[in-house]
C-alpha cells in the first residue's frame, strides 16, 4: 500500500519593482513589474488542473497577487500567514547590495562570514526566521494531510523549506536557484521522509 503523501506547490512570487539591482526587500511590501504580474498569472494556469484544496502565502502584497490568481480557480479562497514574510533584514530593507557593502563594511563581512546567527542591523537571523518558517509550515500540512496545497512565498523562505525538505544544512542557502515566478513541488510523507520533485521549475 502507498503512503499518503501530502503535496506542496511552493511558489514564489513574480519578479519586482527594482529587480534590475541587487538588494534586500525584506518586509518592504514592494510592487510586482507587468511581467511579475504575467507570472503569477501564468503559474496559476499551470496549476489550474491540479486538485488544490487551499492556498496559502505570505502577507506581502507580491505574495498575495499569485495566491488569488491561484485560489480563485479552485473556489476557495487564499490564506494569509505573516510567518511566511521574507527574512527581516532591518535597516538593510530596500537598499541595493553595492550601497550595504560601503556603509556596513563590517557587518556585511561578519553575516557573510555566519550567515545562519548574524542578523542584519535591527533585523532577524535566517535561523531565527527559519523557525518561524517551520511551524507555519507545520501547522499549514498537519491541517491538509494527504492533500494537495499551494504556498506562495518568497526566495529566502522557499530555500529554507526546500533545504529542510533535502536535510541540507541552512548555510547552504544560496546553492538553491529560485527564480521568479518559478515552482517547487514537494511531498511530504506521515513517517517524516520528504521527497523533492521539482525545483525551481
């Protein structure tokens, strides 16, 4: 007999305003492109056959657009979790890459240098914001088991539920593409086993 697998499309969100330069949006609830909205668009038509029983996302307006496109062809309505949000990066939050490097020398050097426990100026660690990615998680499968759902979020929580799923450890974050717009499919199973089925597709 086949163990009942739970099934997770992991999405993330269709590209932003700014995508052109390297920076850290965080909790910046910052505005999808016309393209980022034509991908959300698209990602919903793709999964527009599958037998979706709910939809959940982050919070973040980005997030929220695919979910509705998503939710609304399987007549149900999406669900919003704050502790899906990206990684809070503090005072980093919207600035580019190249401005964070002149400004914190320092502290750029010490997170690359740890970048599970050193949290950004004023903001969270990626393992402090991993734990709250994992009980959301948690709950979210533990409430569809044996069913198939949608969670749309974004590239730092999608690594971490994907790093979690293939038993890496978190300072491989960045080993992980996740482009806009792109789909994860992942199933989880009662025993514990997580078995990864696409990525990044």
């Amino acid at each position: 007999m086949t163990a009942i697998r739970t099934r997770i499309y992991l999405a993330r969100h269709g590209q932003v305003e700014g995508h052109q330069e390297k920076r850290y949006n965080g909790h910046n609830d910052v505005a999808l492109t016309d393209l980022g909205r034509e991908q959300s668009q698209r990602l919903a038509a793709r999964l527009a056959a599958e037998h979706i029983v709910a939809t959940y996302s982050s919070d973040l307006s980005r997030c929220v657009y695919a979910a509705r496109q998503i939710a609304a062809l399987h007549g149900h309505a999406p669900v919003s979790v704050l502790q899906l949000r990206e990684l809070h990066i503090g005072e980093w939050e919207a600035k580019p890459w190249q401005q964070l490097m002149t400004e914190y020398p320092a502290q750029w050097q010490a997170r690359l240098d740890d970048i599970v426990h050193y949290p950004a100026p004023g903001g969270e660690s990626l393992h402090t914001m991993a734990l709250r990615v994992r009980a959301a998680l948690r709950q979210i499968i533990e409430r569809h088991q044996g069913k198939e759902l949608v969670v749309v979020a974004h590239g730092g929580v999608n690594r971490v539920i994907l790093l979690d799923a293939l038993g890496a450890p978190l300072d491989k974050l960045f080993s992980l593409g996740q482009d806009y717009g792109c789909l994860n499919i992942i199933d989880y199973y009662p025993d514990g086993i997580s078995v990864v089925k696409l990525l990044n597709g």
